[in-house]
C-alpha cells in the first residue's frame, strides 16, 4: 500500500512539474507581448492570439470576433507609439486546466499622459503545438 501511495505521489509531483512548466512558457509569451507592445509593435503583440475568425476579444464596448478585427481595432485606438504608451501586466492568477488550455487573471497598466488601467481574463489554448490567446475579456 505504501509504494502504490510513493508512486501516486511521485505522479502527482511529476504531472504538477509539468503543468508549472506550460504555465512558465504562456507568462513567457506574455512578456513578450509586452515587450511587442512597449516597442510600438502592435502586429508582434498580436503574435500570441489565435488568427482565427474565431477569436474572442471581450471589451468595454462588447465582443470582437476575428484576429484582423481585434487588430484592426486595437490599431485604431492606438495609432502611434506614444499613444500605446508602456504596458505592464501584472499575474494574479495562473492555472492550466488541461494538457491543452491555461487560464490567466491579472491586471493591466499603460503608462503615458492620462495612465489607464484595469483586468484581463485570458483564455491560452495550445492549437497545432502553440500557445494561443482564444478568448480575452478585458476591462
């Protein structure tokens, strides 16, 4: 009974290890993206979200469906790299809920003239070997 109860243990150690390490490489990505965005780059922040017309973008004024609409919108509101000003994310929350889906809850700041702020909610699904944004709820 006592090695079936070391072996569970082991599994779980190793299978908690491995979710740890997806989780890593998603905060990773998003480093990147704020990288992306504080260099002006709005495309290379982009990278990271599905380029599906099914993409979820969630809001203050609704829901946007589509990877070039979210784009599309996002280049609207921030025409320059002044405008766009610093990002810094903030994780409050970090949890893979499967092999192939992670969830995100933290907080987002722009620095510049007027500073911003508020909430995200991201939803990461590993699509074809890669992480990606499917759904974002930000407020």
């Amino acid at each position: 009974m006592q090695k079936l109860i070391l072996s569970f243990l082991v599994f779980v150690s190793l299978l908690s290890k491995a979710q740890n390490k997806q989780v890593n490489i998603v905060l990773g990505l998003m480093s990147i993206q704020e990288t992306a965005w504080n260099n002006g780059d709005l495309k290379g922040f982009m990278e990271h979200y599905w380029k599906s017309d099914s993409l979820k973008f969630i809001g203050s004024k609704g829901i946007t469906y589509g990877w070039q609409k979210t784009l599309d919108n996002y280049l609207k509101s921030y025409p320059t790299k002044e405008a766009m000003g610093v990002l810094k994310f903030t994780i409050i929350e970090a949890s893979q809920l499967s092999k192939e889906s992670i969830y995100i809850i933290g907080k987002w700041q722009l620095t510049k003239e007027k500073p911003v702020g508020g909430h995200f909610t991201l939803l990461w699904k590993k699509i074809n070997g890669k992480w990606v944004i499917v759904a974002d709820h930000t407020s």
